[in-house]
C-alpha cells in the first residue's frame, strides 16, 4: 500500500494561497495587460536570481509551484559554448526579436492570443513522445505522481485546436506529442522551444520517451541514449538549409544519462543500460529490414550492417534522436530514453502479445515519474508497486 503523500509545495518561499484546479485553465485570452514589476524587468533583462524565486509564487504567474533549482544548465556538446543567463530558454534567431507576433501555428497559440507566461512559465519538464495517447497517459501518471487534485482522467488536450500534436499540462510537466520521425519532431521541438523562451521558462529538462528496436539486447530494454549517432554511426545530424549542408552535434548530457541510470536501480523489474541510438530517416530499408514493400539487399548484407553498428556502440534504432539532440543542444539539459520492443539482431517484425507491448511502453514512463518526482523532492520508494497497479488500470 502507497504511503499517503501531500503534493510538490513550495520550500522556505513566501506563499500565497491558491486554488489548483481539477482540469488545466481554460486558454486565457488577454487584453492590454497592466505590466507588473516582475514581466518590466523580463522584457528589459533586468532580472536578478531572487526576482525569479519570487515570481515563482507570485499572483502574474498564478500558480503555487515553485521553481525549483536543480543542477545549473551548462552544456556538454564542445560545438556550443552557449550557457544560458540564469537558465532562460534561449532561441537562437535575431528575426524573433523584430516580429510583432509569433504564432506557434501546430501548438495553436500566439503571443498575442494567449498568456504564455501565466500558462507555461513554471515549466520545468517537457517529455515528449510519438503516440498522443501515450503522451496523454503519462500525463495521467504524473497527475497522480505529483498529487495533483482529481484523478487525471479529463485532462485537457492544450493543442485541441489542431490535428498534429498533442499536449498536457501537469503541474511543472509538459508531455507533448510529436509523431513520427525527423520532420515531424523538428516541427514540433522549434514551436515548443520558441513557446519556453516566451514563457520565460527556466532550467527545462527536455526528454524524449519512446519506442525502438534494440541491437543484442532483450526485448523490454530501456535505452538510456548517451549519443544519437546516424545511419553511418557519427554523432552528426546534418541539416540541408537554403541549398547547404549544416551538420551539428548530436551528444546528450552524460550526467543526466548517469543521473537516469541511477533512477532505474529503483525498478528491479526491467533492466536498463546506457548507448548509443541509431537514427533513421525511415523505418524499413533504412534500418535494415527485409519486409518492406522495397528491399535491395539481402539477409546476410542486413545482418553484416547491423552487426557493424553493435561493434560501433549502437544498442537501439529509431526515427527521432537525432535532431532531437541538435536542436535541444541549445536550450539546456536534454535526455533520450526509450524502450525496445525486439531484437532486431533476431527479427524484423514485432510479434509480441499487445499487453506486453503496453507494458513495455509504460516502463520508461515510470523511470521518468521517479526521475521528476526525484528531482522535486517527491520520492518516496513505497510507491512503485502502486505505480504499477496504476499504469495497468
């Protein structure tokens, strides 16, 4: 039996009372906004680090959660010296700064039609993942992880008004959709960055959850992906741009990776490891597989390149990875965890029983709850069988 556990509050910070809601705010649509002291020193730079503590649980950002300060945000790819100030999102583009308006078309919302400070501005944790239902169940978990009001079920889908993503909010918790393969994250990762830089969101972990096909590793595997390398075994993502090729780095954060494996030491159940994630611009010839409508190569030449990819550190394929890590390698910490679903040393075609798939999907989901719930002071270990029962029902 769980422990009983009060909801993530504020620490030694100056509170003031307020609601939660069972279901997240309606979209506020705002009218010539009587600027307070905090969002005047936003939009000239003049914020200093208690200013941010403060606004934390201040009326403008209308919400009792706290910014919490984990480790400071310095990235590790030795491309990109880029820190940003006091841990702000950042967005590297000097047109932004000239645009009267900037409408997140795929979200469906805008500078000017939402609020996105009051909507976004506690954000400290973007989990994205292909499939909206996963997305929305994670959602529903961490709704129960976090001890939020209600029981999670009627949460509200933010990207209602379009058909391409889906996203819910969960107290410091994003969980946002991004279908299948490179454009559609890319999409997905410059609309959901630019919204954190104007939410004047801080220290943001994004993290990728999803499926793959593991190299020489038991089916149910979790992957903990140190470097996104491509189809020829480079840490690389090359991005055509205009009529040039731009390559850019694709290494994660080892110390969130180290700080994911020691999470996984709570789970005794499935097992998990650190590699390397192989990403692919297509799920059939380009990984190898013989079932496709098109295939130009034969069984020995598939197993002879996935071999070579084993012996170069590649433990995992999939569709996302790398432009995930180039583009997150800009904004802060960033982390790639994702299940296997088969051997594909063994086989092409997944064959296991459709309970087992949803159980194995659901694994790094929980990996993902102890790593919030630990980053927030939240943990207690009592819990995990509950989380099962949970993720289950």
């Amino acid at each position: 039996m769980a422990i009983s556990q009060p909801p993530y509050e504020p620490q030694g910070l100056p509170t003031e009372p307020a609601e939660r809601s069972q279901e997240p705010a309606p979209v506020p649509r705002w009218k010539a906004p009587s600027w307070t002291e905090p969002e005047i020193k936003d939009l000239l730079g003049l914020w200093q680090e208690e200013d941010v503590f403060h606004t934390a649980t201040s009326k403008w950002r209308n919400t009792s959660w706290p910014l919490a300060s984990p480790p400071e945000t310095t990235l590790h790819a030795p491309w990109s010296k880029f820190t940003p100030r006091n841990g702000f999102v950042h967005v590297k583009n000097p047109h932004l700064d000239s645009m009267d308006e900037d409408i997140l078309y795929h979200l469906n919302l805008g500078t000017k039609t939402h609020n996105l400070p009051v909507m976004f501005g506690d954000v400290k944790f973007v989990c994205v993942g292909g499939s909206p239902n996963r997305m929305k169940a994670f959602a529903q978990l961490m709704h129960k992880e976090l001890g939020l009001e209600g029981d999670g079920k009627d949460l509200k889908d933010i990207c209602a008004g379009t058909d391409r993503y889906s996203m819910y909010k969960v107290g410091p918790v994003l969980s946002v959709s991004h279908g299948m393969g490179i454009p559609s994250i890319s999409i997905m990762l410059h609309e959901i960055i630019k919204l954190l830089h104007h939410a004047k969101c801080r220290d943001v972990t994004m993290i990728r959850i999803g499926t793959s096909g593991g190299l020489g590793i038991e089916p149910g595997t979790i992957v903990i992906t140190d470097t996104a390398v491509d189809s020829f075994f480079k840490a690389r993502f090359e991005q055509v741009i205009l009529d040039n090729v731009v390559v850019r780095s694709t290494e994660l954060d080892m110390d969130l990776a180290e700080e994911l494996l020691n999470c996984s030491k709570e789970i005794q159940d499935f097992p998990t490891i650190i590699g390397h994630t192989m990403c692919t611009y297509d799920f059939y010839e380009g990984q190898g597989r013989l079932d496709g409508a098109l295939c130009s190569f034969s069984k020995e030449k598939k197993l002879e390149y996935l071999k070579r990819a084993y012996d170069a550190g590649v433990r995992n394929i999939e569709m996302e990875s790398t432009v995930f890590a180039a583009i997150c390698g800009l904004c802060g910490l960033k982390a790639v965890v994702c299940v296997t679903l088969l051997n594909r040393l063994e086989s092409d075609q997944i064959k296991a029983a459709h309970e087992v798939l949803v159980e194995f999907q659901q694994r790094p989901q929980r990996l993902i709850s102890i790593f919030i719930k630990k980053r927030l002071g939240l943990y207690n270990q009592m819990e995990l069988l509950d989380n099962a029962f949970f993720l289950n029902h």
